[in-house]
C-alpha cells in the first residue's frame, strides 16, 4: 500500500498501482470530496470517479463517503486501485470505465468562453446556456468546467457553486483555492445572495411566501437522483415572490435562496402545490401540456443575479437576462393571457346583453 500527501497529485501511472491514501493538505480544506479526486487522479475519466464514488470504494478516514462531502486538513482518503490506461478498477478488478481521457470539443470551450460574462483575479462569472451541466459525470463526459480547464489549463479552476443542467443563469467559478474558501465561508454565512426567475403551474395564492423545509436526497434504482421534503433532511429556506399571473395557467415568481440544496427550488414548489414549467422529475407531462402547446420547450428556471461584499468592503454583483427562449415565451404567454381576456370580457357583455333583452324594456315611471 502507498501513501502520499494531498500537495502532490495522485498522478496514476500507465502501469497502474494498487490501494492508495491521501492526506488532505490545508489548501484543499473545505473542497467537495468529487472535486478533490477528479484533481488529484490526474488521467482518470470523470465518470469513472464518479462510478467508484458510488459503489463506496472511496473512504474518507475509514468511512464511506459521498460525492458532496466538504474534506477538512488532515483528513485520510483511501483510493481504490487504478490503471489510467484503461480506467481504475474496483475491489474485484473488474474495470470501472472507458479507457483514458478525451479531449473536450474546442465548440464546447469556445461557447464556454463566450459566455463568460466577467472576470478578474478572483472569479469568473458564466451565463451558463440550459441543457449544459456544470461538470462531467453520470453519463456526460464534459461540462462548464471541464471546458473552462481545457481552454485555462494553467488556472486551478473550481466551481463555487452549481446549477442543474437545465437551468440556465449566473454560475460563479473560483480562479484559485483561496479565493473558493472565502467564497464557500460566504455562503455558509448566508452573505451571498441568489435570485432566481422561475414560472410554476397554476395561480400561486401565497403572496410572498418563505418555504421552511428541510430536503434529503434519496437513491432510486438505476442511480437516479430525486430530492424530497423531509423533517430528518438538511435545512433548506426558499422565499418566492409573484412578479407576474398567467390567469390559471401560470405564475412568474422571484425566487431568493437562503440555503442552496439540490433541486431546492423546484422541490419547494412543488412541495407548494406549485411546480416548476417543465420539470419533468416534480411535475408530470400531464400537469404541462398546455404550456407546451403554448411553445414551451424546457424547464422554466433561471439564475437571475448573484451578490456579495468581499472582505475588505469590493462589491461583487452580477445579473443575466432571461435567455431569448424564455423571454419569448413569456411574451406568448402575455400575449394568450390578453386574448382570454379580451374573449371573457366578449362573453361577459354577450350574457349582460342577453339578460337584459330577456327583461324586456324598462317601464317609465
């Protein structure tokens, strides 16, 4: 068995090697457990990581442990055995993925880049596009930092927080270790503030309205992921705010993020009576057929604006309009809510009509 410190990548040589143990330095201290591997397991495919995450062959100071999971100085990890020629393989020596990385398409860095809306020594800040995760793995080889690393090799590159993969808006990427720890000390401190457009199903009758309710995430067969509400899961608050009605059909709701759990959002308002437009894990094809047939073709979830005050008093804030797809839907929206008003108000003056010729004329007194 070998062993190394966290300060020298765990680098797999082509040979391959057998079970390993890393120690987490101080410069990885609060970083999630995937990021560390996929780091330090220099020639590994992300979705191998991933795949050995989820059978339990990581350990992390004699447990097993999750992707998400925030390391700390000193902590111990045990690696499974690897080959980076033909991918690592677990316990039983079975391979555990495809063979060697691949090269992430320069079409997917360049639109990375160019939406990249800001930048300094500190951040970049991306208006990431819908349909793009925000990492590789589960199935996907390349995502918003796989192709920002790619085009910045020489950068130590690491997401601040995420985004799923169909919501579109702000995602914050940190430029270097030190500026990630105050950037992760800053939301768990709640100073850094989200805000999030979203349209959900039907009229939302709460007014604005602040959703205390813890969320766990549960395992189904096949390795799908799905967030419910649960007292024995982690605290999650979410405030939503109407903007705009739709009639019956649909709300436009501000929504500002206390905490920042997975599926927050759109677990919470489900949770309301309210799903999120196109959500097809919280809502069914049913509940949106006629906001499809209205032209909507994804789920309707944006990250609006992002803000913080570094230490030492600079401003952080940025802002992202709704993306055209959107954008133009709501005025479709507008523009079928106008219609059914101005068809109600016909039918309403047909029936006033109709009641008073049934009356018959007025006798004069």
């Amino acid at each position: 068995m070998t062993s190394h410190t966290a300060d020298r990548p765990a680098a797999v040589p082509p040979g391959g090697r057998g079970v390993a143990k890393a120690t987490v330095d101080a410069g990885a201290d609060g970083q999630r457990l995937d990021n560390w591997l996929i780091r330090e397991l220099k020639g590994v495919p992300k979705s191998a990581v991933y795949r050995i995450l989820r059978k339990g062959e990581i350990r992390v100071n004699g447990k097993r442990a999750k992707p998400e999971q925030r390391l700390a100085a000193g902590d111990e990890v045990r690696l499974p055995p690897m080959r980076a020629d033909v991918a690592p393989v677990g316990e039983d020596g079975e391979p555990l993925g495809a063979a060697g990385p691949r090269k992430v398409p320069k079409g997917l860095v360049d639109a990375i880049e160019a939406a990249v809306v800001f930048q300094d020594d500190r951040f970049l800040a991306i208006d990431k596009p819908a349909g793009l995760a925000v990492h590789g793995g589960s199935g996907l080889s390349f995502g918003v930092i796989e192709a920002l690393r790619a085009s910045r090799p020489n950068e130590e590159l690491e997401l601040v927080h995420r985004l799923d993969r169909d919501t579109s808006g702000l995602l914050l990427v940190a430029r270097d270790r030190a500026s990630l720890r105050i950037a992760h000390a800053l939301i768990r401190e709640g100073q850094m503030e989200k805000q999030y457009l979203t349209l959900v199903l039907g009229s939302w009758p709460h007014g604005t309205k602040l959703i205390d309710a813890p969320l766990a995430t549960q395992n189904r067969s096949g390795g799908e992921r799905v967030v419910k509400v649960d007292a024995r899961g982690k605290e999650s608050r979410s405030t939503f705010i109407p903007v705009d009605f739709f009639g019956n059909l649909a709300t436009l709701l501000q929504v500002q993020l206390e905490t920042g759990r997975t599926h927050q959002i759109r677990v919470h308002a489900a949770y309301a009576g309210h799903p999120v437009a196109g959500d097809d894990k919280y809502s069914t094809r049913e509940d949106n057929a006629l906001l499809v047939e209205a032209g909507l073709t994804r789920m309707f979830l944006h990250a609006q604006s992002l803000s913080f005050e570094w230490p030492g008093g600079k401003q952080y804030a940025f802002s992202a309009p709704l993306p055209p797809d959107l954008a133009e839907f709501l005025d479709s929206l507008g523009n079928l809510k106008r219609k059914r008003k101005k068809a109600a108000d016909a039918a309403t003056a047909r029936r006033v009509g109709q009641a008073r010729r049934a009356a018959g004329p007025r006798k004069a007194r």
